[in-house]
C-alpha cells in the first residue's frame, strides 16, 4: 500500500488519528467533570467603626461552616444549584443582618459582607 505525504496510509499516521480521537473523546466526557462549584464569599465588619473581624462563623445551611480570616474575609464553595441561608455568629455579637437567602447559586456571588 502506498503512503501519501500525510501518512494516511502508514502505521504511524493511523495511530496518531486514534489517539487523537481518544484524547478528543476524554476532553469531551471529563468537560463536565471540570466545573467548579460556585463561591460565596464576603466580609464580616464591626460596627459602626467597621474594623474587620476575624473569627467569626458562617454557617451555609446543608453545607458546613467557615471562619473568617484574619482581616474579616471568608470564602465557602458550594454546590452547584445550591439554595439556602447563610448565618454568621460570633460569641458576645449580634448581626442586624443576620441571615441571608440564596436560591439556585450557579456561579461565584462576591461581596455578601456583614
């Protein structure tokens, strides 16, 4: 069999055409798997001198919890679609906005500071 000068004939030329239809075909199904969860972040302020604060809970209901850091900030991943409240708590303090509400999170929501 004779080859053409793209080795569409050749051994060679057939193996590099599989592989390429196998990586096409894993990039495909592991596209979804690449998704990242949406986050919520923000952060927590005392007032009224809104100096950050640092330790502070914040409690996503189905999630889990997280604290904030050491300048007032805080991040939690969750699901995506994800619907529910987030509650910052923190002893001897209480939040005039204590809960907020989110329904179907599909992407990062920044600034949800307290």
């Amino acid at each position: 069999m004779q080859e053409d000068f793209r080795g569409r004939n050749s051994t060679e030329g057939k193996r590099r055409r599989a592989l390429l239809r196998v990586l096409l075909a894993s990039l495909f199904l592991t596209s979804g798997a690449l998704a990242q969860n949406p986050k919520i972040s923000g952060v927590v302020f005392f007032y009224p001198s809104k100096v950050k604060m640092a330790n502070v809970k914040l409690t996503f209901s189905g999630v889990g919890d997280t604290y904030t850091n050491d300048v007032g900030f805080y991040q939690m991943e969750v699901p995506s679609s994800w619907s529910g409240t987030l509650t910052p708590s923190c002893a001897g303090y209480d939040f005039e906005d204590s809960t907020r509400t989110f329904t179907n999170v599909s992407s990062d929501i920044q600034f949800q500071d307290f």
